[in-house]
C-alpha cells in the first residue's frame, strides 16, 4: 500500500496535495458563500465569541500556532495557542464566550481529550478539527470540521498537518464572513489562493531532488537548527521537531528576532542552519529583517540553509543552498515551505539507516494522559 514509496511518510508527504485539495472540496454554496455543513453550533453563539483557545499536542499545536496570525488577522479575535495537556492543568481562563479548537489526527490523544473535556465544563463551546472518522474527540465536541487527509499511518504527521491548517483557516474566513469582518469578496479572494496551493504544493515536491541530496551529505550531522518569524516561526518548530522525531539529532527552531537575544551564543562555524524567508512582497518589513538575520549567522560561519520564493534574489548573497518555493501570500506559505523540511528529515534520516515510519520510542496516537 505504499504505492511503490520507500515509506508510507514518502508516500503520505506526495499525498499532500490531494489532502489540501479535499479538505477544501465543497465548502462554498452556490453563492460563493462558505458553508461548513457539519459545524452544529448556534450561530448566535460564534458571533459572540471573545477569545479563541487552540488546543493540540505534537504536530498538531504547531498547526494551531500557524492558524493563530491568520484567524487574528482575519477575525480579529485574540487566539491562544496552548499545548493540551499544559492547559487542562493551570486553571485557564475559559467560559462560554471561549470558543476553543481542538486539533488533532487522531481524535483519540488522551491529553487533548482532557483538555476538550475541561473546557466544555467550564462553558466553552468546543470545535474540534480531525482527520480520523468515528474517533473520540468529534464525538464530544460540539461540532467538527473533519479534514479530509484520509488515513495516516506515518507516525510522524505530513498531510495531517497541511489538512489542518487549510482546516483552520477555513474555519477562520468562515467566522469572519459570519462576523462581517470581511468583505465576500476578499474572502472569496483567500478562497481562491488556497484552492492554487495543491497545484503549488505539488511544485515543491517536484523539486525535492536537490533537499534530498543536502539531506544525504548531512546524513552524519549532529545539530541542525531552524529560524523563522511570523507564520515562518510555526514552521521552523516543525521543522526542528520532524528531525528529532525521525532522525534522533539534535534540532532546535527558533523565532527569527528572537536570535540576538540568546540562540546566535550556539552558531559556530560549519553549524547547519535553515532559514525561511518571508515573501519580500509582504506587508511587512519582515523580509528585510530575516535577510540581515541570515547575514548575521553567516558571518559567524553558519551553513545557511534557505527557503525563499521564487525570485527572491536578495537571498543569493547569504545562502549556501537555497530552496526554492513557488509565490504564494504571506499567511498560506507555511502550506510550502513546511514541505522541503519534511522531505529532509524523511530523506536524512533514511539515509542513517532508521525506519522513518516507527520512529523509536513514538507512537502514533498517545492514549495515556
Ligand atoms: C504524537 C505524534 O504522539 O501525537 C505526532 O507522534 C502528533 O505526530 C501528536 O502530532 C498529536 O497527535 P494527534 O493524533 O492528536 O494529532
């Protein structure tokens, strides 16, 4: 059933598309309007909503944080993100204008699944987002937004993750259509670029020859360690974690502007480090910022690592490699650039002999708070 892929993770990281593709299939009506059909919450209620509280463990909580700067942007809702099983046990701030997400592939990780409980008991409505049918957290939510990833056997999530973020979102542009945060129009625009990112998504993985060859001379590398700001810190922490989880070396990721303030003490020459640049036709000045950050490493010796967009010459200066990804807008780029980092920890840690499918000491669902 591997479809003639080394790994079922090889497999389920060349199935992304198609898990973005239909997680997104038939959520507008014939008016262009969003509808998510199997979302039960009086919509009274969402309308009344003060604060969102993501809960997820692993993988899934870096989809939450993720979600987080595009729902704020969107919705104009505080959005925290929290780890489940450190929420259910600090007394947290939830009543019956929290709305809480709980995401998870699974639907079965005992540790979200005490957090949804905690939270419905203190009033919260609950949506949780899930791939996995019949599970048990949908059953005690009080609506689902099911992604359509279809199964996920690789322990390490891939499509999972992708599927939740398109998840998230449209559960963000669903609330601001509902909350007359946005015009339909620019909703429909977000719409639209999101149903582009299978076709892009794709793209990257056609270009995975050059990772998978960085991946392999690496293969005996001890520290890896991964930058990002904004929706690029999300996926710098992923990044980082899919390489302990499969490879079991030391990998760590951290906020961009955060570097100055402690993680530059560990760039010592030949120290790998990636890097995600943000779009430089963002609205932010973030690009400008990321590039000196690379600049700086470099000239401490580092080994950068760079993903850029397609045309994105300012990063040519300061990269030893860099990997290219299509254009997309600024909140949908994680959608790629997660992508060459998943192929790198799958493809170097294939190269050092392990079974990317069964990492040691991992499970796929943790049942056991
Ligand atoms: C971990 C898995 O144990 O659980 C991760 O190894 C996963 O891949 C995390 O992200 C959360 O699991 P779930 O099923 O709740 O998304």
């Amino acid at each position: 059933e591997k479809g003639g892929f080394a790994s079922f993770m090889d497999k389920e990281i060349h199935d992304q598309p198609q898990a973005v593709g239909d997680t997104l299939l038939g959520r507008t009506d014939l008016e262009g309007r969003l509808v998510l059909d199997d979302l039960r919450i009086d919509e009274s209620v969402l309308r009344t909503v003060d604060k969102i509280v993501v809960i997820a463990c692993g993988t899934a909580a870096y989809a939450g944080h993720v979600a987080k700067y595009a729902i704020e942007h969107w919705c104009r809702i505080p959005v925290e993100v929290e780890l489940a099983h450190e929420f259910r046990y600090r007394d947290p701030v939830v009543n019956e204008k929290t709305l809480v997400v709980a995401i998870t592939q699974s639907g079965e990780t005992m540790d979200t699944l005490m957090a949804v409980r905690h939270a419905r008991e203190q009033g919260a409505k609950v949506i949780s987002i899930v791939n996995t049918h019949g599970s048990t957290i949908p059953r005690e939510s009080d609506a689902v937004l099911y992604t359509h990833a279809g199964p996920e056997i690789a322990v390490a999530s891939t499509k999972a993750f992708l599927s939740q973020i398109t998840a998230a979102y449209l559960l963000g542009l669903y609330l601001a259509q509902l909350r007359g945060n946005m015009f339909p129009d620019e909703i429909a625009k977000i719409y639209d670029e999101l149903r582009e990112m299978p076709g892009k998504i794709q793209e990257v993985i056609d270009r995975g020859a050059r990772v998978r060859e960085i991946a392999r001379w690496m293969a005996d590398t001890s520290s890896v360690l991964f930058l990002g700001r904004h929706v690029g810190f999300p996926v710098a922490m992923e990044g980082a974690l899919k390489l302990k989880e499969l490879a079991y070396i030391h990998a760590e990721g951290f906020a961009a502007g955060e570097l100055k303030h402690g993680p530059i003490a560990l760039i010592e020459p030949g120290q790998a480090v990636f890097v995600i640049v943000p779009s430089p036709r963002g609205r932010h000045s973030l690009h400008s910022k990321v590039i000196s950050n690379i600049q700086e490493i470099r000239a401490r010796g580092a080994r950068t690592l760079v993903l850029a967009e397609d045309g994105d010459e300012a990063v040519l200066p300061y990269a030893d490699e860099v990997f290219w990804v299509p254009q997309a807008p600024t909140l949908l780029a994680p959608l790629l650039t997660v992508v060459p980092l998943q192929i790198f920890a799958c493809e170097l840690a294939t190269a050092r002999g392990l079974d990317v499918d069964q990492p040691r000491n991992l499970a796929k669902s943790v049942t056991v708070e």
